[in-house]
C-alpha cells in the first residue's frame, strides 16, 4: 500500500468528527423546526379566537355554544400543531433519515454522507468493498460537509413567515379590540366562558368622572361618552335626595360619540343619571364639599426680652400689632380636619404650619409691616377659598429722651474740678446706656459711660471730676448726654440731651470777682464811715443846741428824725455787709485765693463787724427816739449824749474793721500775685510740653496769648501792689516795685507776642526757644514771689513731712496685720467665725482713716505721688470684698481680695515713700488748701482719695445689720 493511502484510523477520526457535526446539526434543525411550529401553533390559536371573538361579539352567544366554540379553537389548534410537527419533523428523527435530507439539502455531497455512515461500521461492507475506498469516502464525506455553510441546511426562511404571520393575527386582533367596544366586551365574555351574560343595550353610555367631588359654589363638569349606536339626544336626569322626583334637562347628542356637561354652581350633592337611546347610564353622585375654613385664630404674643412686656393672648382678631423682634404663635381652629396649612407671608413666603387634626399651628418673627394670610387643606385635598388678608402692624420703638436737669445751664467750672449733673431720661421700654459725651473746645470728643440702675425712667445723679482733664484757663469744656434705648432686635436707637459749656476760668477771672466784691463791701464801709462822722457831728451840733435854746424848731425835728433814720439804716447796712463779707470768705475758700491765715483774718473781721451794732447802741437810739416824741428838752439832750457816745464807739470798731480789712486785703492781693506769677510759670511750661509733643496749633496760639494778657496783667498789679503795700512794709513794697521793673524790663509781653508770631511759622524751633526763655524767666519770677514765704515754706515741709511719716507707718502696721490676717484665712478648714469678718472691717476702717489724713496732707501739697490715690482705692474696694465674703462666712472667697489688699498696701507705703523724697525735692509746698488744687487742675489726688473713701464706705453695713466697728 503507498503512503497517499488514508490510514483506518484517519477515517475513524473523520467518522467520529462526520457523527458530531450531523448530530449538532440535527438538534438545531428540530429546535427550529420546533420553534416554527411552536409560533405557527400560536398565530393560528389567537386567529381562531378572533373568530371565536368575533362571533361573539356579532352573535352573543350563550354560554355552552361559547364554550363549544372556545374548545373547538384550543382542539383546532393543537391539531394544527401536531399535524405541522408530523410534517416537518419524520424523516428527521434517526441520523440516518437526517442525513438523507441533508443530502437533499446539499446535492454536492453525492451520496459522500449516506454512504459513509451506512458502510464505515459494517464489517461486510468492508469484504464487498475496498477499505481505501470506504476510508476516502468518509474523509471526503466530512470534508465536504464541514465546507457547507449552516444557512443552506437551517432554513430560517419558514420560522421568519410563520412569524409575521403571528405578528400580522395580533395586530389585527389588537386593532379590533381597540377600536371596537363590541370586540372588547365579546372578549371579556369569551375569558369567562360559563358565565352567563345579558345582551348590552345598542346604545352604552359612560360618564367620567364617577363619582364626583365638588367643592362648593363652584362648577362641576362631567364627560358622557357613548358607543355603539349614536344618539341624536340624550336625557340627564338629577336629584337631592332617594325621595325626590327626578329632574330632567334634554341634550342635543347629533350621534357624537362624547359631549361635556356642567352642572354650574353647585350648592347641594345630588345623583345624576344619563339617558340615550335604548341605553342608560348607571346613577351616578354627585358630592358637594364645603372647603375648610378658620373657626377661631388665636394669637399668643411673646415680646422680646429687653420690652419686659408680659405674654398676651389675643383671640377677637387676627391683625397683629407689635414690636419688632416679637414672636407670634398661632392656634388655628378649622372647621373640619386638615391634612396641610399654610401661612402665608406678604403674598410670597410660605410657612408650613403643623397640623393636629382641625387645629393648625404656627409662629412668625416681626421685623417688619406687612399682612398674611392662611391657606388650609382639608383630608381631601381640598384648599380653602378666599382666605382673610390679615394686617401686621410694626409698632415703632421710640427714641428714648434724656435732658440734664441738674446744672441745666452754662456756667464756670468749679473750684473742686467736680461737677454735680442731674441727669433724667425716659423711653418706653428701658435705657440701655448713658453716656457722657465732652469735648474742649474743638478738639477730638470723649464719651464716658454712666452708671444706672435699669429702668424706663432714670433720675441719675454723676458727679462729673475733672480734675484730670488738661485744662487751661479760658478753655471750654463742651458737653452732653446721649441715651440708647434696650432695643436688641433693630438696635439701640439714640436720643442725645442739649448741649452746655462750662467755663474754666483763669486764677486773674476769678480774682477780679472776688476782688471786685471785696472792694465794693470796703467802699461801702468807708461810705458809711464817713457818713457816720458826719452825722455825729450833726448829732453833737443839734444836743449843744438844744441845750442853749431848750427848744427845737419843726423844722430841725423832722432833720433830726430824718438823721436817727439814717442812722438805724446804717446799722443795718453793716450786718448786711458782714452777710456779704461771709459770701466773699466762701467765695475765696471755694476757688482758692487766699491761704488760710488771711481766710481767718477776714473771718475774724467779718466777726467783728457783726459785734460793731451793740445792743447798748440801739437802745440808746430808740431812748433818743422816744425823747424826741416826748419832747422833754433834758431828756432829749441825754438821750443824744449817750447815743452820741455809743455812736463813737460803733464808728471806731467800723473804722478798725476798715483798716484790718484793707491790711488783708494787701496781703490777699500779694497772695494772689505769688499765686498768679507760679500760673504764668505752669502755663508757659505746659504751652512747652505740648509743642515739644505735637505741631504747633491754633489752641497753642490761643494759649500764649491768653498767658500775654495775664502777664500785662500781673505786672500792673505788682505796680499797684506796690503802692498799697507801702504803708504795711515798705521793704516789700520796694520788692514788689523791683519785680515789677524787672518783668518790664525782661519784656514778657514782647517776647510773648513774638513766640505767638513764631508758632504760626514752620518750623517752630524757635518759638521753642523763646517758649524755653519765658519758661525759665518766669520761674525765676515766680521764685522770687515765693522769697517772702521761705520761713512758712520750711515749718510747712517739716509738718507735711511728719504727716507723710505717720500715714507710712500706719499703713505699714495694718500691712503686718493684713497679712496676719490673710495667713488665718488660707489656713481656715471650716467656714470663718464673725470675729474674722469684724477684723477685717476694723482694717477696712483704719484704712480709710489714713486715707483721711493722707487727704489731708494732700489738700495742702502736691507732692504726692499720682497712683497713691487709686492704690488706696483698690486696697479699700479689696478689704470690702473680704469682709463681704466673710460676713457671709465664705473664707475661699476672701483669700483672693484680701491678697490684693495687702498688694495694694505695700504699693501705697511705697508711694508715700517717693511722696516724702517728691516733698523733699520740692520748691515749695502748696499752702492754699484743696480750692488751690483744683484752681490750677491739680487737685486730682484728693478727688481720688474722696472718691474711693465714700465707694468704700458708702454702706457703712457689716453683714447681720451692724455697723462698722469703730475699732483701729
């Protein structure tokens, strides 16, 4: 055998991959065979039914014929199923019976296929024929059929036609059943086949939507459609109720298969039916629903917390009238059950309200003028018709209104530097803040806050210390009182006082007052004196007549009377000259210009001139008063003498008053000269200061100038002082007339004005140099005014020196004890006894006693430190502090105030220590008391010491009632 033969064992595998291609084609030619007939089956079943419907629908077939029909169209077409399947599928079962059509299928197999699958297994074949030739059959048999495509043995062509002949049985089914009511009900009989049915009228009518809801008063619209035969009318027929005759209206149909009918506003449900042809609709109803509405709305106001307004209730309506920043609850009271509400806010916000069955709830913020209104639905969806517009209406909260009472007008400034103001403002609903608002003269404004208790209406007195603001003579403090009301919702709204001025007048104003008073009470006196004597000599001219003549004419009684007159008048003019000279004492001890020695001596003078009206003096003038009506000659001439003599005696103590009050009046007005020259000096130094610090200015121009004209002043007053000086000291008035050559001849005024044109220009060096002449030039002015007051300078020191001493060494022991103290009450496991409490106020007392004396010492010196004052305010507040805590038995509470006090102690020795050194350096002590202070502004350390004197002792209350113990 060659070697091109086929092997046996290639032709097996070509028999073996020969067998599973024909069986893999024979399972998917039954599958498709199957599937064709199973859709065939399918569209010939739904085609019979359709005959089946449509008999039906043309014959309304009773239920056994309908049923017999039915099973006739199942049994028809499974028949068809089978008989197809019979058809299709013999010849293809067996392998071989497959093979044979695919040999029909595939002519170019050549009988390749049959012959191999019926003689490769056959052990005869294989004598009959040659092996090699059975093997190149089977090759060639599976060579060729793996060349032949699926598509010409797998016809789908037949699957594909049975398919759209399915396609075409349900479009036309579908089509019928869609548009023909009839096919649609024949269908529904012919799914419940047993079921008897009545034939339908020709003419059906249906009416949508049914039933029907309407809301009352509106219109309610209804479609009736109509199938099978067309009516040209039709009948609608209502009523109200079961026993009511029905009411008839006739439509015109024209054979419309629909027509819409309104049944306009409706009040009332009823029932309604429709009548056409043979035909008649069901009975339909009809539901009138009334849509919900409020019932009762009542409104529950919350005012914001700053208007302190209680909660009101409010149910007669529903417009709200309130403050801004007010929440208002709302309770609805609907008249059925509500599903949703809706407020509704100018027309645009809406608020979902909660709801509770017929009750809705809901809240708004009031922040501005505006209306709304509520929209309510009821279980059904039903919304309300018409809702009430409601108002809301923002009430405005007014400005408060402050006014100050107290000065209530422009005025000088004080000695004290303290002004008393009265202030009282109103607002509807509370004050929130006072404030103090100032300025001098035109420069940048300060605001002070003012203490209060809350309220509507505030009566407050502030005393108002200025001690520390830098003032100058002539300046003007320009003031005012602005009130906030509470309001925390819109914000404070302002309303702001009228606005006064006080005037700080310079030291040479206020002397010149008190000056000019002074000389007028002096002039007065030396008028009166110089009328007494001459009335003495009328009086002693008229008793020596009388004594020669023994008789007097009408004419000299009625002088005579006219004298005594004058003369009782002027007794009374010098008491109420003694009431003025007690004015201008006060008037000098308040503004400060006169030391205390010259205050007792006009004190001890105006005493005097009290005493100068004897009482021997006015008796002897009512004697010679009641002798001149008597008209007894010897009487009347006694009376005279005595009078006459007592008159002398009134006369000299008037004469003696005279002299001791122009001798004070010399030394006051030397007093005020040194006074005067040590405020040229300060003034020019401060001028200095402030154009060392900033520009020049207009307010420096202003200054100096104001500092020229007192300067002129000054030296005209040494040169007048000089000449009433003479007769009391001549070696003082040749000083004084020295002092007065020398500012003359320094210039002061000259160069003044020329340091006014230099600080107009830039730069100002050299308005800083003659700023630094005249400062240094007017010490020395200054310094020689004071030469007359050495001796009194040093006793003064030595006695401000011992005070400082005493106070440091005061305080330092309360220090110790304060410590000792504080150490008790950190150890302390368990609440502190009263004995703890009463110590601390005993320390708390000793304190404000040497906070006493160092005010003391402070209205005499300016040597004190500036803190001293506000250390001791603070050791004072923090030992209240203690001894509160203690008093309420809270020892922890204690530790912290009482730690501070001891600071505050220590700090103050300290300052007194720097105080002594201040006193030491000093050129010279102040001697004119508290009022002198405050003239030159300096008076802010005795402010201090007031001040936190009367904060501290201000109670006067231990705890349990008692007062302050008055031990040191």
């Amino acid at each position: 055998m060659s070697d091109d033969r086929p092997s046996i064992s290639a032709a097996d595998r070509h028999y073996q991959s020969l067998l599973s291609g024909l069986t893999s084609l024979r399972r998917s030619s039954l599958l498709l065979e199957l599937g064709a007939a199973l859709i065939l089956g399918l569209g010939v079943c739904l085609g019979l039914a359709s005959v089946w419907i449509g008999v039906e629908a043309l014959f309304y077939l009773p239920p056994t014929t309908r049923l017999s029909l039915g099973l006739t169209v199942v049994l028809g077409s499974v028949a068809a199923l089978c008989y197809y399947l019979f058809r299709r599928l013999s010849g293809r079962l067996s392998l071989s019976g497959f093979s044979r059509y695919v040999e029909l299928r595939c002519p170019e197999l050549g009988e390749r296929l049959i012959s191999a699958l019926e003689l490769w297994r056959q052990p005869i074949a294989r004598q009959l024929y040659s092996a090699d030739l059975l093997a190149a059959t089977v090759i060639d048999a599976d060579r060729t059929l793996e060349q032949i495509e699926r598509r010409a043995i797998l016809d789908p062509r037949r699957l594909m036609r049975h398919a759209r002949f399915l396609a075409l049985v349900i479009l036309v089914g579908g089509l019928a059943l869609t548009l023909s009511d009839d096919m649609a009900a024949a269908l529904y009989r012919c799914a419940h086949p047993l079921t008897p049915f009545i034939r339908e009228p020709r003419t059906r009518i249906a009416i949508h939507p049914a039933p029907l809801e309407v809301i009352k008063g509106e219109d309610a619209v209804i479609g009736i459609h109509f199938s099978g035969d067309r009516p040209r009318t039709a009948r609608i027929l209502r009523r109200e109720s079961d026993t009511a005759l029905w009411q008839e209206e006739e439509l015109v149909v024209d054979r419309a298969d629909s027509l819409t009918y309104t049944f306009p506003g409706v009040k009332r449900s009823f029932s309604y039916r429709v009548h056409a042809g043979d035909g008649q609709s069901p009975v339909q109803h009809l539901e009138v629903i009334d849509p919900p509405g409020v019932q009762r709305l009542r409104l529950t106001y919350h005012y914001p917390a700053y208007s302190n307004l209680p909660v009101r209730l409010e149910e007669e309506s529903g417009d709200i009238h309130s403050l801004a920043g007010t929440r208002v609850d709302l309770e609805i009271v609907a008249s059925k059950p509500l599903s949703s509400a809706t407020l509704v806010l100018d027309d645009s916000l809406r608020r979902p309200a909660r709801v509770e069955e017929r009750r809705a709830f809901a809240h708004l913020q009031i922040d501005h003028s505006g209306h709304y209104h509520l929209e309510l639905v009821d279980a059904k969806g039903v919304g309300s018709r018409n809702p009430i517009r409601y108002t809301i209406d923002l009430i405005a909260d007014a400005a408060p209104q402050v006014a100050i009472s107290d000065p209530g007008r422009d005025l000088d400034l004080p000695e004290n530097m303290q002004v008393l103001l009265a202030v009282e403002a109103v607002d509807d609903f509370g004050i929130g803040a006072l404030t103090l608002v100032h300025r001098v003269n035109e420069e940048t404004e300060e605001r002070s806050p003012l203490r209060f208790p809350p309220g509507r209406e505030v009566n407050l007195a502030h005393l108002w210390d200025l001690s520390a603001t830098d003032l100058l003579p002539e300046d003007r403090i320009y003031y005012r009182v602005e009130a906030l009301d509470n309001d925390q919702v819109s914000g404070p709204k302002m309303g702001v006082s009228r606005e006064y001025v006080l005037r700080f007048p310079s030291l040479y104003e206020l002397y010149e007052e008190t000056t000019r008073a002074q000389e007028k009470s002096l002039d007065e006196l030396e008028a009166l004196a110089a009328e007494g004597r001459q009335a003495s000599d009328y009086l002693e001219q008229m008793r020596r007549e009388l004594l020669r003549e023994e008789e007097l004419s009408w004419e000299q009684k009625k002088e005579l009377e006219a004298t005594l007159g004058r003369e009782a008048e002027r007794a009374e003019e010098v008491e109420e000259l003694a009431q003025e000279l007690q004015e201008t004492v006060e008037q000098l001890e308040e503004n400060g210009l006169s030391s205390e020695e010259i205050l007792e001596q006009i004190a001890e003078i105006r005493e005097l001139m009290s005493q100068v009206i004897t009482p021997e003096l006015r008796e002897a003038l009512e004697q010679v008063q009641q002798a001149l009506e008597n008209q007894n000659p010897t009487e009347l001439a006694e009376a005279l003498r005595q009078f006459n003599e007592d008159q002398r005696a009134f006369q000299e103590r008037l004469e003696q008053t005279i002299a001791l009050l122009e001798q004070v009046r010399t030394e006051q007005r030397l007093e005020a000269a040194v006074q005067q020259a040590a405020d040229l000096e300060e003034r020019q130094a401060r001028i200095n200061e402030e154009l060392e610090q900033e520009a020049a200015s207009e307010r420096l121009q202003m200054q100096e100038g104001s500092l020229q004209r007192d300067t002129e002043r000054l030296q005209r007053e040494l040169e007048e002082l000089s000449q009433a000086m003479s007769p009391f000291s001549e070696e003082t008035a040749e000083q004084l007339s020295a002092l007065a050559e020398e500012m003359e001849s320094r210039d002061f005024s000259g160069r003044m004005q020329e340091m006014i044109e230099r600080l107009q220009a830039t730069p100002n060096m050299e308005a800083r140099r003659l700023g630094a002449s005249l400062e240094g030039d007017l010490g020395e002015l200054s310094a020689s005014m004071k030469q007359l007051q050495e001796e009194f300078v040093a006793e003064q020191k030595q006695m401000l020196a011992s005070d400082i001493q005493r106070a440091m060494r005061d305080l330092l022991r309360l220090s110790h004890r304060q410590e000792r103290l504080l150490d008790d009450t950190r150890s302390l496991q368990q609440a502190p006894s009263p004995d703890f409490a009463e110590e601390q106020f005993a320390l708390m007392q000793s304190v404000g006693q040497v906070t006493e004396q160092i005010g003391a010492v402070a209205r005499k010196t300016l040597s004190l430190e500036r803190p001293l004052a506000a250390t001791l305010g603070y050791a004072l507040r923090g030992m209240q502090e203690a001894a509160q805590h203690l008093g309420q038995l809270e020892a922890r509470g204690a530790v912290q105030p009482q730690s501070t006090a001891v600071q505050h102690l220590n700090e103050s020795v300290l300052l007194l220590r720097e105080s002594l050194d201040n006193l030491a350096q000093a050129r010279m002590p102040s001697s004119f008391g508290e009022a002198m202070q405050k003239m030159l502004g300096l008076s802010e350390q005795q402010s201090q010491l007031n001040q936190a004197t009367q904060q501290t002792f201000g109670e006067g209350q231990q705890p349990g009632g008692k007062g302050l113990d008055p031990r040191p």
